[in-house]
C-alpha cells in the first residue's frame, strides 16, 4: 500500500472481526470448562469455525461468539444480573492512574458475565474511543485512504445525544453508537476533540449539575425514543482527568465511582479532594456515589509501595479493593497490538489474571452495596 499524507506507519489496524482464538481461552474468558463451552455450542446449534492448525483442524473462536456464549449464559439464568441496572463513573483528578485502562477492561468483564455494557467516552482526547478501535481525528473518507475502514471514524458524541443548547447537532443513538466487537459486546459512546464544548454547554444550561444525571435517568427508562438506554445492564462513563462539567456531572449520575490510585502521595491527593467534593455532594444533592478505589500499578515486595497500600486503606476503609492491579508491560504490548488486555490471548496472570481478580471484588462489592440499599 502507497505511503500518503498522513502516513501509513502512524494508523495500525487491528480487524476485531478476524482474530480467532482457542477454545481453552475462549472458555477461561467466561469462566467456564472447555466441556461446558462444547455444550452450550451444542445446545444452542452455534456454528463454530474451524480453524487449520497443522495437519488438524480447531475450533477458532470469534469475540462475537465469546460474547454470544457469555449473554447466552446470562439468559439461561446461569449468571445473574444486578437487581437494578447500575451506572459507573471512572475518574480521579489525577493524570496518569490507568483510568482509561481500568474503564475499557471493566466493560470487557462486564460483557463477559453476559451483561449488556455501555461505555460512554467523557473525555474530549477519546483514549477509550482509540481503546476500543475507533480514531477521534479522521473522518471516514481520510481513514479509508489509509486502509483502515471508513466505520472505524466517529459519528458523534454524548453531547449529540443530550441535546442541551444548539452546539451539537441532534443525533439519534443509532448515528452515533458504536459496537466493537459485535451486537453482544460492550457498546461505545464514542467521544472527540469537538466534546471539549460541553463545559460550556453545561455551565448555561438550566439545573447544569443535573442534566447529564436526568438524561440518564431518562435514557434508561425509556423515555427518549431518540436514545434508549433501558436495555442496558451497565453503563460506564470514562472522564477526563481534569474537575470539567461533564466529569461533575457524571459524578451525580452514577452510582458507584471507580477510583484508580496510583500508589503515590499525589494520587492519594487527589482522592482525598475527591471524597471531600464527595461529601459536599451529599449535603447539596442529597446523594453520593459509593467510592470503589482500585490500587493500580503495584509493584510487589517494595516497602514503600506497601505502606502506601497500607495508608491508603486507612484513609479509606472499606472503600479499597484488596486486591491491586501491578505494575506490568502487558498493558501496553496489548495496545501496541490494538486489543485491550482483557482480550489479549498473551497476557499474563499478572496482567489479565490480576485484572479479573479485582473485578470479581467489584462485583461483590456493588451487590453488597445494592443488597444493603433494598
């Protein structure tokens, strides 16, 4: 292919349609024995392809059919949803946490218990977006130059969809989602630079701490025909790392805010001014959302990381995972290949392992917290 003017080199492709993985991955994705797996194709009439390997054949597993078999297990009662649909909000006021990592890879987990996930990008740089497949600065024609297809651009935004104020032009949910690795795995809600404007947005608009929170609200029950959000189980919400409007505001929608902690005296800064803006929220809104902090970038058998670990707990009691996410180059070899690392056939159980760790901890965590609230 010819070089052009934004450079082949810069824009790798990676086709989510054509990777093809083993039946022992595709069943310790979801959680289950490769028997099991055998099984469910077999009741379910699922067409698995058959991939040559050596002088054999195997079966070769699509992410379309790992998420297929995963919402199938949702459906036949195996795995049970949360008593309520449930909105997360990624954030800390703090650069360089693994926010985004953290908010692409809970989506992943998410779909693989079979829940139907919605990640929605907040954050005008669109790393989430770029996470998951999709470039925030070429519009389609220019991606097609450089062999990537034209539906890899992004259409709009959650400022198109909330139609607050004549920025944006209005958009209907269809215009605008994006479904990365097919129907039944997490959708996006992609974000790009133009998203910079919803601050100014949101500071004229009438009741601007809720209007992110009340479209919510109407979105799940079904209230916007143009934007029905009332078949998800899960929506996550990426944000900037900077205190924007729409990060406050996402702050009031949600019910739950995942906090990714460095192991650092700034990163636990900054979660101390969060849950103090917290605690403001409650007494002017009369709600907060429960603080869910994962200690990120752990580095093992260092003293004071340890410590750090230790006050942080302290500082926070029952709000911190036990278990950390460590300190590993699988996180950015699976991104140099385009596949986030819950869905890289390479990592480790440092990486991968860790990661499903914590997100078993999340999810005990949030029926807890929804059990108490009965």
């Amino acid at each position: 292919m010819e070089n052009n003017e934004f450079g082949i080199d810069q824009y790798p492709f990676t086709d989510f349609q054509q990777l093809f993985y083993s039946s022992k991955y595709a069943a310790e994705c979801i959680q289950v024995s490769q028997d099991m797996l055998a099984l469910i194709e077999k009741q379910h009439n699922l067409n698995i392809r058959r991939i040559p390997r050596g002088t054999v054949e195997a079966r070769g597993y699509t992410l379309d059919d790992i998420f297929r078999i995963a919402s199938i297990r949702r459906e036949s009662g195996v795995i049970k949803p949360f008593p309520r649909p449930i909105t997360l909000s990624v954030y800390v006021q703090k650069g360089g946490t693994a926010k985004t990592t953290t908010a692409c890879n809970l989506a992943i987990q998410f779909s693989l218990m079979g829940l139907r996930t919605l990640v929605i990008d907040n954050d005008p740089q669109a790393d989430v977006t770029s996470m998951l497949g999709y470039d925030p600065d070429l519009t389609a024609a220019e991606l097609e130059d450089v062999g990537v297809p034209g539906a890899r651009a992004v259409d709009g935004h959650i400022g198109n969809l909330m139609r607050v104020g004549s920025t944006y032009t209005p958009l209907s949910l269809e215009e605008v989602i994006k479904k990365p690795f097919g129907e039944f795995g997490p959708h996006l809600i992609p974000a790009e630079v133009t998203l910079d404007e919803m601050d100014i947005v949101l500071r004229n608009a009438n009741g601007s701490d809720f209007r992110y929170s009340i479209f919510i609200e109407q979105a799940r029950n079904g209230k916007l025909p143009h934007c029905d959000l009332s078949s998800y189980d899960v929506i996550i919400m990426d944000n900037a790392p900077s205190g924007t409007m729409l990060s406050r505001n996402s702050m009031v929608a949600a019910d739950f805010l995942v906090c990714p902690i460095r192991m650092d005296k700034f990163s636990f800064r900054a979660l101390s001014r969060l849950a103090f803006r917290l605690s403001e929220f409650a007494k002017d809104f009369q709600r907060s959302p429960e603080i869910i902090a994962i200690p990120t970038m752990y580095i093992r058998n260092r003293p004071r990381i340890q410590a750090n670990l230790e006050r942080l707990t302290t500082l926070f009691p029952g709000k911190v995972t036990q278990s950390p996410l460590y300190h590993n180059e699988d996180y950015s070899k699976s991104l140099e290949e385009g596949i986030p690392v819950s869905l890289w056939r390479q990592a480790s159980d440092n990486s991968v392992g860790a990661f499903r760790t914590v997100f078993s901890e999340v999810v005990s965590r949030i029926r807890d917290v929804l059990e108490a609230s009965k």
